[in-house]
C-alpha cells in the first residue's frame, strides 16, 4: 500500500480537478469490481456498491481532492496572481516550490523582508500580496503557458524518513483513497459474507465545503458511514502535552466530535470494541476541532450515523505533510474490522 499510496500522493488533483486522481484509482481497482456497481456522478464522485440488498448501507468515505491554487491574474511583467483552493496559512507558502497540470513549474514569492513597511512585517503574511513566479518576463510570454483559472498545485517529494515516517503534499487524504482501494480489493476477493449493503464513496472537492460527499450521501442515502481522514495535530517541539491534539505513532485517531458533526455515540463504541479485540492501535482525539465530509453525509435526507477514523497529521495542508505509517495501517486495518462485522 506504500507504493499506493506514493502515487496517489504525487497525482495531481485539487479540488474541482480530480480528473487524475480519479483515473489511478479506476485503474488500481479495475481488477476487483466486476461484481460491483461503479457510478460516477456529475459532481466528480467514484462510488463502487457491492450490492447486498436488505442489509444495512455502510458508506466508506474519502476524498480525493487536495488544497491548490487557482490563477486569478496574469500582470504585465508575467507573474501570476492566485486565490487558495482550500484553507491554508500563508505564513507556510511563500518560497514554496509549484507545479501546473500540465507541468509548469514556478515558485510561491512574495515581497523580501528587507522592503517590508513596519506594518507589514509584523502582520501575518497576505495570499493577496503573494505571486507565482513561472519564468516569465511578459504577460504575454505567461498566457503561453498558462491562463486564469489555471489550477497548481505543490510541486513535492514523496520521502520516507525516520524508521516510521511518510512525507509528501496531499497526504490528506490520499491515505483514505489507499486504503480504500485495499479495502475493495479485500471485499473483492473474500469469501465471507459482508454484512452490509456496502459503498466506497471517493468524493470530491472536500477542501471547499465538502459538496462532493453530500452529492453521494444523498444518492446512497447510508444507515451508517465512516470517514478515512487525516487529522491535524501539533506533537511538536515546543507545544505542551495538554495542547498536542493527537500523537503520530499512536495509531489509529478514534474522535467523538468536531466543529461540524457530533459523532454516533454507539458507532464509536463498536469501532473502539473491534479495536480491543484486535489489538488495533488506537488514540481518542483531546480536543473538538476541525471539520470533514462526515458533517455533509450526516445530513442526507433519512439521517445517518457517522464516524471517522483518522491518521495524525503535521504540517497538513503544506508539501511536507507528515504521517506515521504504521498509523496507516492500523486505519486501514479498523475500517477492515468495521466492513467485516456486523454493528449490533
């Protein structure tokens, strides 16, 4: 799944440009859905239902989009002005290296310290007074290589470092499409019987509002769903231990809440049962923060019971995104406990 997950990584996909992303993972799974109904809506969705019909609908969630830029401008002198696809904080993206779909590459600039006003060093840094450096010397010379509403992205090294360490850009949450494309591979070539009208929803645009999963939640309309996500935590040097969300190297993230949904009590009981019984690795989320797809699936027309499972982490929405990969695995092997047992 290493390999897996190291090329979805590096696939180019923000939100609203899944298009590459999608594609991999059709081709990753192609082998192991003839059994299963493959639909792809007109928002961006790639749902795949193994059809079992009179059990319960678990829906299994991740997203395939990324944070990204969009050209908003070309100026005369061929730097590209640019509006954030997804949040981010500035102060991580000046400097940074860029890439285009169709591969051209720039850097991040903004205005070098020693010709700050007072006031602008010691506010926080503006994406509006931020640009995109391609090479160019003239407006025209830019409109050759590229064009407002032209998506990029960060141009990142996929790195192991450490003994348990992964390092790339769209780590959130090309690690849920991973583990999902595993996942239907399991449920592909098991031969037990699945306890549910099962689908893997691999949504879109996520990073904007989360549309993409609401579109596929009111299709399946699911009696229960999980989220595959990252979670942004802050065990770093420097932050106490009471202020550090989660720990990468903890396993699996198991949380009752964030900003946007309040997660089925009696669902994350079963999930942390299954984690007991199968010595899975896993870590309850200290604080209620940040928000995912679970809040839109939540909210389809006949109602459903959500959780997520999270991996930890650092630096998120930047290109030097940092996960443990044995927390990887031990939500990759959660989620497998949940599709193969029945909820009571």
């Amino acid at each position: 799944m290493k390999e897996l997950l190291k090329r979805l990584s590096l696939a180019f996909g923000p939100s609203g440009c899944e298009d590459s992303v999608r594609a991999m993972i059709e081709k990753e799974i192609e082998p192991y859905i003839k059994n299963a109904e493959v639909i792809k809506d007109g928002v961006g969705n790639l749902i795949v239902h193994f059809n079992s019909e009179g059990k319960p609908r678990l829906m299994v969630s991740a997203h395939m989009d990324e944070v990204g830029f969009m050209v908003t401008g070309i100026t005369q002198n061929g730097l590209l002005k640019f509006g954030a696809v997804g949040g981010f904080d500035p102060i991580v993206l000046s400097a940074k290296r860029v890439i285009s779909e169709s591969g051209v590459k720039g850097n991040i600039i903004s205005k070098p310290i020693h010709l700050l006003t007072k006031e602008e060093s010691e506010g926080a840094p503006k994406i509006s007074n931020m640009s995109i450096d391609i090479g160019a010397d003239s407006k025209k010379e830019a409109e050759a290589l590229t064009f407002i509403g032209d998506y990029f992205t960060f141009d990142s090294d996929f790195v192991e470092y450490g003994e348990d360490l992964l390092k790339c850009k769209a780590l959130d949450d090309r690690l849920g499409c991973a583990i999902m494309c595993q996942l239907i591979k399991d449920v592909s070539e098991s031969k037990s019987e699945i306890p549910f009208d099962l689908y893997f929803s691999f949504s879109c645009k996520e990073e904007v509002g989360y549309s993409g999963a609401f579109g596929a939640s009111a299709q399946i309309k699911p009696d229960y769903a999980i989220v595959i996500e990252s979670k942004a935590v802050s065990d770093i040097f420097g932050v106490p231990d009471e202020k550090k969300v989660c720990t990468l190297g903890d396993g699996v993230i198991i949380s009752f809440a964030d900003k946007g949904a309040i997660y089925d009590r009696d669902l994350v009981r079963h999930i942390m049962r299954l984690c007991d019984e199968n010595k899975i690795k896993y870590q309850t989320n200290k604080f209620i923060s940040g928000g995912n797809d679970s809040a839109n699936i939540q909210k389809n027309a006949s109602g459903c019971r959500v959780s997520v499972l999270s991996a930890a982490s650092r630096y998120i929405h930047s290109p030097a995104d940092v996960i443990s990969y044995s927390d990887f695995l031990t939500i990759y092997e959660a989620s497998r406990a949940v599709i193969f047992t029945e909820i009571k």
